[in-house]
C-alpha cells in the first residue's frame, strides 16, 4: 500500500514536470526550425517559432496529459467523498 501510494505521488510528479517541459521542447524547437529556414540570417522571425513552439507544446499537453490530469482529479474528488 505504501509502494503504491510512492508510486503515485512520483507519476503525479512526473506529468507536473512534462506539462512544463513540452512548452519549453516546442519553443527551441520552434526557435531552431525557424532557424534552420531562414538560412541562418536574423530576419526577426525567431518569435513566431517560439511561440508556435509553444503553441504545439501546450496542444500536446493537453492531449497526452489531459486524461491523466482528468483521472487526479476525479481521485481526488472521491477519496474527498470517501471521507465524508
């Protein structure tokens, strides 16, 4: 039982950090691949990459991290109401 809860607790931890991490991924990455088209020279287009890097990164989240973060909280919700 107490494995269990560790085991929760750092998964619980770990989507945390990927919810933050993939905004910053998809705002280098934008940054490079606008980079990379621009043929190098600095032509101010390095901040639309960003943000459409973190555009992505926020769809992303919400996608892969959207139902776990959904099944946390209908947890939470009932051990709330276990308790009652």
């Amino acid at each position: 039982m107490i494995l269990q809860r560790l085991i929760g607790k750092i998964y619980f931890v770990f989507v945390e950090i990927m919810l933050w991490v993939l905004p910053v991924m998809g705002a280098i990455t934008g940054y490079f691949a606008i980079g990379s088209y621009s043929g190098g020279e600095s032509s101010g287009h390095y901040l639309l990459g960003i943000i459409g890097g973190v555009i992505v990164g926020l769809f992303l989240d919400a996608i892969l991290f959207g139902p776990i973060i959904l099944l946390f909280s209908i947890k939470a919700s009932l051990r709330k109401m276990e308790k009652k």
